[in-house]
C-alpha cells in the first residue's frame, strides 16, 4: 500500500514509517497539518494515517476538508484522548477508524488492511465466500462445506468480521470495538466465550479446523 503518515512527533513517525516499510509498504511523511493536506490533495493513496492533534491544521480539520473536497481516501486516526465522546467526534469528523496511542504496529498493520478491503461506498455486498464458508448478508444464513450453521446473532457478527479480514490476525481489541462497539477491557471475557462457542460450531464435523488463535495476538481464519 501507499501511505501518507501525517504525525509531528519524530520518535512516533519514525517507529510508524520503519514498521510499514518492514511490512512491505510505501510511506510518504508529512510533519504538519497544511503539509499534509496539500499532499493528500496531490496525490493519490490507499489510506492516510492522520494524527489528531497535529500542528498547523489540526486532524479533525484535515479530515472535514478532504471530505468536503469529495476525497475518501481510508483514514485512520491517531490520538491520545481515548474517551467515547472524543472517538465519536472523530469518527463523525469523517474518519474511518481510530487508534489510541501507545498501539502496536500489528494492530496498525491490521487496521489498515481492514479499512484497505472495505467496500466502495456506492457498492452492495449481499455475500461472503471464502474457502468452504458462505455467508448470505441478506438471508443472514452461513453454510460451511454444504452444512447450515446455526448461528446466534452476535457470532454471526464476529464471523463476519472474520471472513472479511481475509486470513489476517484481528486482535482483541478489534472485535471489542467493531463486533461489540465498545472499549477494551482487559477484565472482559466476552471474546473469548463467543470465540469458543463459534469454534464449536465452525469446525465441528470437519476435519480441519478453521479457526485459529495465535497465542497473545489474536485470531484468523485458515483456509
């Protein structure tokens, strides 16, 4: 991917560029708000990364701009305030998702091939297929191998999520927010209960197991 890293911190900025180019990707870096801005306008990328409170012009500001101006590039934005309402004002602000400082890169990583593989906004996806696995988003109905799985609401969700990330790890912290909309809670155990009761009812009957955990990371499907 072709990135554009808007961040005024140095120590911050070059942790990112490091891990995004170790992860095979191109990163463009700009230090202030108006720099940044002229270049998401010049150019063309697959997502921005856009701290919050960056100098200049800040990342609430930049973002409002380049939707205003029809740009809907990915963005993910980067802050340190981790309180509902401040998510919320970014999220409405026109970002598509939002870090809270410290993060790691695998979580980084993660979010970016996410916002990287959603949907034009004009497109209507009525399926998922990936692998033995179908699910019809319209039917609400999943299919492993010929097989109907029956499927609660919130597994039906989590699932999902999982075949839309494609293979790649999702953290925990990730279906927190996207599956359940709310915070992480390292007391919660909400994930790991829906995980094993999906598992169940996934891989039961099959001889290979799709679901796969990756111990102090997260979990991915294998195809």
């Amino acid at each position: 991917m072709k990135l554009l890293l808007i961040e005024d911190d140095k120590a911050t900025a070059d942790h990112l560029c490091q891990g995004l180019r170790e992860n095979g990707h191109s990163v463009v870096h700009a230090a202030t708000g108006t720099a940044g801005l002229a270049r998401a306008i010049a150019e063309i990328y697959d997502a921005l990364i856009i701290d919050r409170m960056v100098p200049e012009l800040d990342g609430l500001s930049l973002v409002k701009k380049l939707r205003s101006a029809g740009n809907h590039t990915p963005v993910l934005m980067l802050t340190t305030m981790s309180g509902l309402d401040d998510r919320v004002e970014g999220l409405e602000a026109g970002a598509d998702d939002y870090l809270v400082k410290p993060f790691a890169m695998i979580e980084v990583v993660a979010r970016l091939n996410a916002l990287t593989r959603r949907p034009q906004p004009n497109a209507v996806q009525t399926s998922l297929r990936v692998g033995e696995v179908e699910m019809n988003l319209l039917k609400r109905e999943v299919h492993r191998g010929g097989k109907l799985l029956d499927l609660q609401p919130q597994e039906f969700k989590l699932l999902e999520y999982l075949l839309r990330s494609q293979g790649r790890v999702v953290t925990k912290t990730m279906l927190l927010e996207h599956v359940w909309g709310f915070n992480f809670d390292p007391q919660t155990t909400v994930v790991e209960t829906h995980m094993s009761r999906l598992r169940a009812k996934l891989d039961k009957g099959f001889e290979k197991a799709m679901l796969q955990t990756t111990r102090g990371v997260g979990y991915r499907l294998v195809f």
